[in-house]
C-alpha cells in the first residue's frame, strides 16, 4: 500500500529534522565560540544541502509525475473500461450501477448535482484507493482497476453539509471475470 | 530589555498591541477548547448531533484562524512600528471591524445554524438543507467581509508607512541589494518580512472579498451564476495565504528577539532576501495544490501545484529555520520560556511542513487529501509552530525574559510533547485513511480519535497556563 510508503517518509525525514534540532538545543547553551567560523562552516554545509536538496527534488518530482490520475479526464481511457456514472448530491451516491468484475478497469465519471462532494473509492480493508473531487458542472474522471473481490465503499470526501459523514454507498467487486463480463454489457442500475 | 526604551511606543500604540494580545491569549484556549469538543464527540465519548459538531467546527476553523491573523499583525505591528511610521487609530479600527466580525459570524453559526466550514466552499452557503438558512449563511459571511475589509485597512496603511519611509515596497523587499550593489544598509528583517505578507494579503484578502461579494449575491439572487470551479480557485487562494501570512508575521519575533539571547546579529543577507522574496512569489502561486483531485484543472497547474510546494521548502527549512539553528549553535545563549517557546516553534513549523510538502505530491493526494492527514500537518505548525512563537512573543511583551517559572517549565514541556503527539495522531489517522470533518466515526476509527483527545486535554491545560500566565503578568509588563 503507497500509505505505508508514505508514512514511512515521513518519519523518517521528520526524525531527520527533529535529530538536528536537538543536537543545536543541546550545544545552544555551551559556552560561546566566535560567530564568524560557526557561520563559515554552516554556510558551507547549507551550499551543499541546497544542491541535494533541488537534485532530489528535481528526481522525484519526474517520478512521481510520470503516471497522474488525470489522464482518464483527459480522454485517455483504458481499452474495455467500465464506465459507472456517479452523482453525488446532499446525501448519497446515484450510481449508474453499483457492482463490477474484480480486475476489471471502472472508469468513475463523477460529478454533482447540488454542492461539491468528493467521491474517494475505499477498499474491503477501509484504506483509500483514490478519489476525485464531485463537483457540480464539471465531470472528473476517475480510473481505477479493483482486484480485490469484496465490498468496497463510496466515501464522501468533500464537506458538503450535516449528513457528509453519512453519504456511504456500498460497491460490490465479484470474483470470476469471464462470467461478470456478460453481466456488465447488460448494465445495472442502482441509484 | 533594552528595545523598548529605544523607540518607545505610545501609550495607544502599546495598549492596542496588548489588548491584540490579551483577545488572542483567551481566543486561543477557547478555540482549543472546540477543538477538544470535536475530538471527544468523535472518540464517542461525548453524543453530539452532527449538525452541532459542524458549527463547532466551523467556529473552530473560522476562530483560529481569524484570531492566528489578529495575533500575527500584532507581533507584525509591535516590531514594525520601530522602523516606520504605523497609524495607531488603524490599530484600533481594525480590532473594532474584527470584534464586529466576530459577533456576526457567532451569530450566524450559533443562532442561525451556519455550518459550512470555515471555507464556506460554494455553493454550500446557500445549501444549509434546514441546517440553516440564508440569513445565517449571510451572517457568516458578512462577519469573513468585515473582518477583511479590517484587515484590508492595516496592510494599506503598513503599505503607506513602508512606501514613505524607504521609498517603494521593492525597497521594502530589498531588491536594490538583492538584484544589484544598492546603496547602505538593506531594509531589515521585519521590514522585508511585513513587505512580504502585506503584498500577498492584500492580494489573498481581495480575492477572498470578491468571493463572499459572489456568493452574497448568489443567496439572495439565486440566477445569479456562479462557476463553482472559479469560487473555489479563489476560495483557497484567499484561505492559503491568509493562513500562510500568518506564520510569516509571528516569525518576525523570532528575528528580533532571538538574536537579543545568542548576541549574535541576524541581519538581511542576500540569502535572506532571497529567500523572502521567493516565499512572496510562492506562497500566491502554490495554491493549486489545494485542487490536485480536481481533475478537470489544467495540467500545468496542478504539476506547478507540486513543484512550487516542494520549492518553497527551501526558504523555510533551509533558509529561516537553518539561519536560526546558526545563530544558536554554541552562542551560549539562555534558556527560557522566551527562547523555548521560540525555538519549539521554528522546530514545530520546520517538522510541520515535511508531511504538508509529501501531501503536495499529486499520487500522495490520491490518497491522502480530505483525510486527518491534512489536519494532521496543519495542526503541527500551527500548534507547535505558530502557536508557540504566539505564546513566546507574548511572554517577552509581558517582560518575562529570564523568569525561571516551574509552571512554564513544566508548562512547556506538556505543551510540546502532547502538541507533536496529538498532530501525530491526526496523522496517523490519515495513515489509515479516516476522513476529516466527519462529525460520526465508524466503530473502527474511534480509538485513534480517543488516544488523540487524551493529548488535547493536555495541550489546552498548558495553553491555559501560557494564556494565565501573560494575563497576569500584563500588570507589571513594561510600560514604555
Ligand atoms: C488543543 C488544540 C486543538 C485541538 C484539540 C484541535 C482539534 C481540531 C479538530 C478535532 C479538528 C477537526 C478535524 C476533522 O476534520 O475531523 C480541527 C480542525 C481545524 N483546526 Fe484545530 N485543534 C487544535 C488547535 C488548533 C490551532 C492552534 C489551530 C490554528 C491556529 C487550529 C486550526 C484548525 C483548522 C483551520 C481546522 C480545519 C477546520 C475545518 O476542517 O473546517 N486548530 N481541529
Ligand atoms: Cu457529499
Ligand atoms: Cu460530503
């Protein structure tokens, strides 16, 4: 799970952080050294982590800009993608239909019919696959393949007045592609 | 301490400042209060309808970060006045549209119902679904206008005060010496820093007016369109840099009063301006990473969204909190509850941006925007960053410098531990994907919700004992 990933990140570059503050907040108090070769010594070092620091931030931002979430909006959907309309409106999900094949691609054309919602795709585990903003006038495009078989839920994550905690819809992943494929081009409707 | 008896303020000037000050102190523990209120109604522990929960936290949102804005222009203002000519009849005229604001926006959340976060996202306002009604909505937003227009007037008149003493507010900045060999001395710190943060909030606080004159007029006259895309590209830029400009205000205590404990001077090299003037450009240019998951926004916006986050890393962690950590290294310099609070905030706004720059990253978003990560960021710099350096400045103005208090002491130190815990919570709870701003929980969630309130306890009993503390020492602060 990228969760994982990203906490571990985090901690890592927060306990970065935390360790040279405490090393400074220890030798703050010990007795003083002239300023101008403390100032030499640490503009040196600052001139190097400025250059590691914009190479990283050069090298990661290429990574993780190589695959956006956006593409599908774009136009560029998925060969044999799944398309299940969603509106979201004060408090629940209209859904063109509400089930589909594990490892099958749904391209989730959201939007909104009164306020902004946001549409975030939980898995069986309750960890958050992805999302996209439900916004009334525009259709964000969110395209996601679901592997797991299992009840997957349909979060609001956009405050959008006194129920937003409640606007869950269940969405059913089903095990056995080859039969559910069939089951699909029929459509379903489940509002 | 010496500073006052160099340029003396009137009595006025230093009556506004501390009451700015006194409001603040109180505002503050109230607020944390709320905050607490919430923690503990979705930890299960209190029963809250959800529609009080969402005014909470609308006041929460809306009180923080108004009350964040009142005491940042204050440190901006007591500093300031020391180089350029403020008007003190501003000082009070914008307490007065703020106390106005205040009233309105109480009554629209708490007698008229308004719940719409602090954000008021159109077009929520005009959608209470019985909630609330117009009125309420307009109450709110009527109160965000004066509190602006407030505002508005302050940075005008630290605009005309900049501009008349040194000439321009590129002067302001210290361009002539950043771009080329220009002559004397360059503006110091405080002057570049207010330089800053008046040209972005009149800019955010503009944009921000234009947004609730919208919606305004959208409640009233409902075929009147409004493109809610637009709305909310306003709405977070107003909200960023408002927030933003408030920690770019109190950082300027940290400039002036640290170097007085290290003896070491903290003057605007060309780093330090550069630094300033790529934090004025960036903090009005990142806010697209507000809209990563709107998807139908161009491209290049949400990638520049991205990139600008992980750049205006540098002036802050590289730049502020690295000249800081220099200026300390071995000056000897004395510990106490001025220069703890002081430096747990350079501490607390460096660490609190890490998870915020990550979060910038589009396929971090994916999975992480509107859960309690977010909260969990903004609640690290601004409890353990703004908030401290807030507190700090306030024990200094109260002439506390040197005081060996066991109460701070012990003050400080529940205030910086439970303050990182109870962020890290939040972020934790991100982690394992909870949603912000949901009023019920599922059975699942509870716990992190529990654990995290037990650490809120804490950090509103140590901001009490700050707030009593300056409260009580206002007495025998120096009068200059
Ligand atoms: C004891 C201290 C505090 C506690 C217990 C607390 C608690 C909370 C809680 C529970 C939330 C809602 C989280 C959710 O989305 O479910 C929240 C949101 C927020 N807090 Fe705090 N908070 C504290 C301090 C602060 C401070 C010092 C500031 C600013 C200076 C602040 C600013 C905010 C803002 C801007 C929000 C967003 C509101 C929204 O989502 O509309 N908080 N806080
Ligand atoms: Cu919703
Ligand atoms: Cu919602």
């Amino acid at each position: 799970m990228i969760q994982e990933s990203i906490m571990l990140v985090t901690v890592v570059l927060m306990a970065v952080v935390t360790g040279v503050f405490v090393f400074i907040a220890v030798n703050a108090g010990k007795e003083s050294v002239d300023y101008g070769p403390v100032q030499a010594k640490a503009f040196g070092i600052r001139t190097a982590l400025f250059w590691v620091v914009i190479v990283a931030g050069v090298l990661i931002t290429v990574i993780t800009t190589l695959d956006l979430p956006y593409a599908a909006t774009r136009g560029d959907v998925a060969e044999g993608a799944v398309k299940v309309q969603v509106e979201g409106r004060q408090w629940l999900w209209n859904l063109s239909q509400d089930s589909v094949a594990a490892d099958e691609t749904v391209l989730f054309e959201v939007t909104a019919g009164d306020v902004n919602h946001g549409l975030g795709v939980y898995g069986p585990n309750m960890r958050l696959l992805g999302q996209t903003q439900a916004m009334p006038g525009y259709v964000n495009s969110l395209q996601l393949t679901l592997r797991e078989p299992g009840t997957y839920k349909l979060l609001c994550l956009e405050y959008c007045g006194t129920a937003h905690h409640a606007m869950m819809s269940n969405f059913e992943v089903t095990a056995h592609p080859e039969h559910a494929a069939a089951a699909n081009t029929q459509g379903r409707d489940g509002a | 301490m010496s500073e006052a008896t160099l340029s003396p303020l009137p009595a006025s000037a230093r009556a506004g400042v501390l009451t700015y000050l006194a409001i603040s102190a109180l505002v503050f523990v109230l607020m944390m209060a709320l905050g607490l209120l919430m923690r503990i109604g979705q930890a299960d522990w209190l029963w809250m309808p959800p529609d009080i929960f969402y005014q909470v936290m609308t006041a929460h949102g809306a009180g923080m970060v108004g009350i964040s804005g009142l005491a940042g222009s204050a440190v901006m203002w007591y500093f300031l006045r020391r180089y350029v000519d403020l008007t003190v009849g501003i000082l009070w005229t914008n307490l007065a549209l703020f106390l106005l604001g205040v009233v309105l926006i109480l009554g629209g959340i708490f007698l008229g119902g308004f719940g719409g976060a602090w954000t008021f996202l159109f077009p929520l306002p005009s959608h209470g679904m019985g909630a609330w009604g117009n009125a309420g909505a307009a109450c709110y937003l009527l109160g965000l206008m004066s509190i602006g227009v407030g505002f508005l007037l302050l940075y005008l008149d630290v605009a005309r005060a900049i501009i008349g003493k040194y000439g321009s507010l590129a002067n302001g900045l210290g361009w002539p010496h950043l771009f080329g060999r220009g002559e004397g001395e360059p503006a110091p710190p405080t002057v570049v820093a207010s330089t800053m943060v008046l040209i972005i909030n009149t800019a955010g606080i503009t944009a921000g007016a234009v947004v609730l004159v919208l919606i305004l007029v959208n409640l009233f006259v409902p075929t009147f369109a409004v493109d809610a895309l637009l709305t909310k590209n306003l709405t977070y830029f107003f909200g960023h840099v408002f927030i933003n400009a408030t920690i770019y205000q109190a950082v300027i205590a940290v400039y002036e009063i640290l170097p007085t404990y290290t003896k070491r001077a903290w003057p605007s090299s060309r780093v330090f301006l550069a630094a300033w003037t790529a934090s004025t450009i960036m903090v009005m240019s990142v806010y697209p990473h507000h809209l990563l998951m709107d998807f139908v926004m161009p491209t290049w916006a949400l990638i520049l969204g991205q990139v600008i986050s992980y750049m205006s890393g540098i002036p802050i962690l590289i730049v502020t909190a690295y000249n800081a950590l220099t200026n300390i290294y071995r000056s000897g310099m004395r510990w106490d509850i001025v220069s703890g609070l002081l430096f747990l905030s350079i501490f607390g706004w460096g660490v609190g941006i890490i998870p915020a720059i990550i979060d910038a990253t589009i396929a971090v978003n994916n999975v992480m925007h509107n859960t309690m990560w977010v909260p969990g960021h903004v609640h690290t710099y601004l409890i353990v960053g703004l908030v401290a350096m807030l507190f700090g400045f306030m024990y200094h103005v109260a002439g506390q410098n040197g005081t060996t208090k066991m109460i701070d002491k012990v003050a400080f130190w529940v205030y910086a531990a439970a303050g990182m815990a109870f962020s890290f919570m939040f972020l934790l709870s991100g982690y394992v994907s909870i949603p912000r701003r949901f009023a019920e929980h599922l059975p699942e969630w509870v716990e992190y919700s529990a654990t995290s309130s037990i650490f809120a306890v804490l950090v509103v009993l140590a901001a009490a004992v700050f707030a009593v503390r300056f409260l009580t020492s206002l007495k025998s602060a120096r009068m200059a």
